[in-house]
C-alpha cells in the first residue's frame, strides 16, 4: 500500500508561536497544510500555541492571523473560528496539561527534578570538557520522598522530566516526505515536559492538543524533526494516537545558509509591504520545496490544490531566490486589472507624501494612467514611488553615457523643436489618443524613422533609453512637465 494513501478524514493544524512576525517559513507550512486539508476534503485547524509567555504577545497572533487571511489562507476550525475541540490557545488549555502530567508522574513515567539552571549549565560544561553528548545525567531520577522533601524545603520549584526508556529502545519515524528515521533513546536524556512555574514546554503541549484534537497528519518544517521522536514516546507513554508526520525541506537563502534578513525580508508583512501580491507570494511559497508535475510555474490556488501532493515534496533544502520572487509578482501584476493596482498603488504614494489622503479625480485618473503605463515593468507595486518621482522632477538628465550620445546625434535638433512646437500649438488636454496622434505627426514631418525620432524623444523627457511606452509619458507629464524637459535638453546641448 502506498504511503500516501492514508488520507481519510484528514484533519491538520498549524501552530504558531506568537513570539515575532509570521515568517516566511511558517507561511510556506501553513500553506502546505491547506493544500493537503482541502484536496482531501478534509480540515484546517489554527491554534496558537503561546506558552513562550515572555515573548508572546497579541500584536503578534494578530499579524500571524490577518496575514493567513491576507494570503487566501482561510481554516475550518481554531483560533477567532471556533470549534469542538477548543480553547485553541494553549494559555486556555493549562489544566488539561496539568492533568496528563499527573498522570505520567502518577504512573512512574515522569518525575519531579529539582535541578537549579546553574546546576545544569555546570553539568553541561563538564561533558563538553570530557567530550561527551550532552544531556541531562538523571541526578534526580530516583529520589526518594524523604529527598524530595529536602530539597522543597529549601525552596526550590521542580520541573517534571519524562523518564525516556534506554536500554535497546529506538524510536522510528515512519515519515511521509522522508521515509523510516530512526532514533536511538540511549542519547536523549530524559527531558522537561513541565517548567517549574507549571507552563508545559512545547514537545508535551502539542502532543496532548494533536491528541485530543484528532490531528490526523502533522505536516512541518524539517527543524522540528528532532523533536518527534520525543514527541512519539510521549504518546505512547500516555496511550494516545499519534498523527503521521510529514516534515518538508529547509528553506535557505541563496548562499546555502539558513534563510535570514541578509537574504531578505523574512516576515510576510514586509512583503506585503514592499507591494507583492498575495497570489503571488503563495505561486512562490509552494515551489520552495515542491516540485509541479510539468514544466510550467505559474499556478493559481485553486489548481494547486488539484496538484499539491506529498511525494513531491524534496528533502533537499529549498533556496529562496528573491528574484524568481520578483518575476513570479510581475506576472501576478500584469494579470491584474488596473483598477486593483491603482487601489494598491496610492497608498504607497500617499506614505511617501507625493498626493495627499485623498486624492483629487484629477490625481486618480493620473494615477491610472500612470499604473497603466509602467504595470508591465514593475516587479511590485512600492515601485510606483520611483516611478512617479521620475515624472514629476522638471528635468530628466541623461542617466548613462549611452544616453547622452543619443541627444547628440545630428537629427535631434530637428525632432526635439518639432516636438516642442505641437506641444505648443495644442489646445486640448493632453491624452494617449493625442500623445499618438503628436508622435505620428513629428515621425511625417522630420521624415526620420521612428527610432530617430522616438529614442531623442525619450531620452529628453526621461532621461532613460527603455521604459514606459511615449504616448503614456507625454499625458502623464503633460505640456508644462513635456516643455520644461525639451527646453532644458535643448539649452544643454546648445541646439
């Protein structure tokens, strides 16, 4: 029977950590968990799992969530949605944890430790110094009752440590992506399930939510691998089902290290941000990692959901390549109405203060036309900024040496002052319609080809020898914008 046949009744989670903004990685997860829930016809759960209480916050859940929405990413039970299997906040759910320990302590199958932290570090050093692995030696394994007395009485608050079973035990991962993994028990240590201030530590919590909460597969990054085998024991420990787990790829950035800031943003937030789309992104996330069946990239989320399958998944690390990512948003912006980019664009353009909150219906149609003329150059939509900047300055002065040399060819006397005079001469508002019929009228009275008249003409109103097509940049700077730039190029070349 095929590995990946098991799919019945799918339920699946993501769990995050509140404790920063949503990272890219999470995102990719949480994307990969909804693909298999809705091919399946089976369901998404969102829980949060906020028992770090230092460094979670509400700001954070807040971002991680309006983010999921942002990306499409909608679930079925959890956090803000409700459920059968709730609370969905691991805050909320404290007594239950409180009560599968006392089970496990009851059992013999945990133990209270009353190690302080400078006790651990010093033990730790001494088997680094002697060469040894690391991990906790069991001191207080045995207590008796009459030790454990003493050393409350001195104060100290205990953590609860499963007690890992060691001689000849190994733990296998029957894992969806990676195939059988096996772990030897007899260098884990016997690790904490319960701090000392009663809060359950992650490997215990989410194997009593995944329990109680039916998961039926936990699909994740290969970073948590690790932890499943301790996580594996824990159910057997306590007689629950444990779900099949699937853990995916790495994502590293494109000199083969673990993806960070110096490879780029890292947060969702600060793509949306910087003006990609949220189709987009998700085109980007599900080929870090998965590989389509064909040849094409491109694919919206509802095919994916018809192709997304687990035996394509590698487990070879995936690199984050920004610039596929740039192409992949250019794509998704062409294929967008202008209406929507115009939408998306303004605020970018109110935040770097060029129009005000609202915009005149003078401004919002300059605004379309500009989103129309440079949409098939834009690889996201925080480049209208520039863009706009350009066509609003008074001059436009040559950017390269292979500019400037256009502006002196012998032709460019006649075309720029042929050029500047129907500017003058025209009566009407400037529009596309006008800035073709302009154009077509300079090309038949100069008797040049249309590259000795056009790249002139571009070079003297942008500065630049590739862009937005003319008859969009001659409206968008209209006459006095058109006429300050002629004027100052034809004063700079004293012709």
């Amino acid at each position: 029977m095929n590995r990946l046949q098991n799919f019945s009744q799918m339920r699946v989670r993501f769990a995050p950590s509140p404790t920063g903004p949503f990272h890219i990685g999470g995102a990719r997860s949480a994307l990969f968990n909804y693909l298999m829930a809705r091919k399946y016809g089976g369901k998404l759960i969102v829980r949060i799992e906020d028992t770090d209480l230092e460094r979670s916050s509400s700001e954070s859940e807040e971002n991680i969530l309006t983010s999921l929405r942002w990306l499409g990413l909608d679930w079925d039970e959890g956090i803000l949605v409700g459920g059968d299997y709730g609370p969905y906040r691991q805050t909320e759910r404290l007594e239950l944890y409180q009560k599968y320990a006392q089970q496990l302590l009851e059992e013999g199958k945990a133990y209270y430790c009353y190690c302080t932290d400078v006790e651990l570090e010093a033990e730790r050093k001494a088997l680094l110094e002697q060469g040894e692995m690391v991990g906790y030696m069991g001191k207080c394994r045995n207590l008796s009752n009459r030790e454990r007395k003493s050393l409350e009485a001195e104060g100290r608050k205990p953590t609860v440590r499963f007690r890992v079973p060691t001689e000849g035990h190994a733990v296998v991962v029957n894992d969806l992506v990676r195939g059988r993994v096996t772990f030897d028990t007899s260098t884990m240590g016997d690790y904490v399930i319960v701090k000392s201030d009663g809060i359950p530590v992650y490997n215990f919590a989410c194997v009593i939510d995944d329990a109680l909460m039916e998961i039926s597969h936990v699909i994740r990054g290969e970073e948590h691998l690790s932890n499943t085998p301790r996580q594996l024991l824990l159910y057997q420990a306590l007689g629950l089902k444990n779900p099949q787990f699937a853990h995916v790829s790495l994502i590293l950035g494109k000199d083969r290290t673990k993806m960070s800031k110096r490879h780029g943003a890292t947060s969702v937030t600060a793509y949306r941000e910087a003006g990609y789309l949220p189709e987009a992104l998700i085109n980007f996330l599900v080929l870090l990692g998965w590989s389509p069946p064909g040849e094409e990239e491109i694919f919206s989320l509802e095919e994916l959901i018809q192709l997304f399958s687990l035996d394509r998944v590698a487990k070879n690390p995936a690199v984050f390549d920004l610039d596929k990512l740039r192409w992949i948003n250019g794509h998704y912006i062409r294929q967008s109405s202008i209406k929507r980019l115009v939408d998306l664009s303004i605020p970018y353009l109110q935040q770097a203060g060029i129009f005000a909150s609202i915009l005149t219906p003078k401004e919002q149609a300059w605004v379309e036309l500009l989103v129309a003329a440079v949409r098939e150059r834009l690889s996201s939509l925080s480049g209208i900024v520039q863009e706009t900047r350009a066509l609003l300055h008074h001059e436009a002065p040559p950017e390269s040496e292979e500019a400037q040399a256009v502006l002196r060819e012998e032709q460019v006397s006649t075309v720029l002052h042929c050029f500047k005079q129907k500017i003058m001469d025209l009566e009407e508002p400037l529009d596309v319609d006008r800035a073709k019929s302009l154009l077509k009228q300079v090309t038949k009275e100069t008797k040049l080809g249309g590259r000795k008249v056009f790249m002139p003409l571009r070079v003297a109103l942008t500065g630049k020898m590739h862009g937005a097509e003319l008859y969009y940049l001659i409206p968008l700077l209209d006459k006095e914008g058109c006429l300050n730039r002629i004027s100052a190029v034809l004063q700079d070349t004293c012709v």
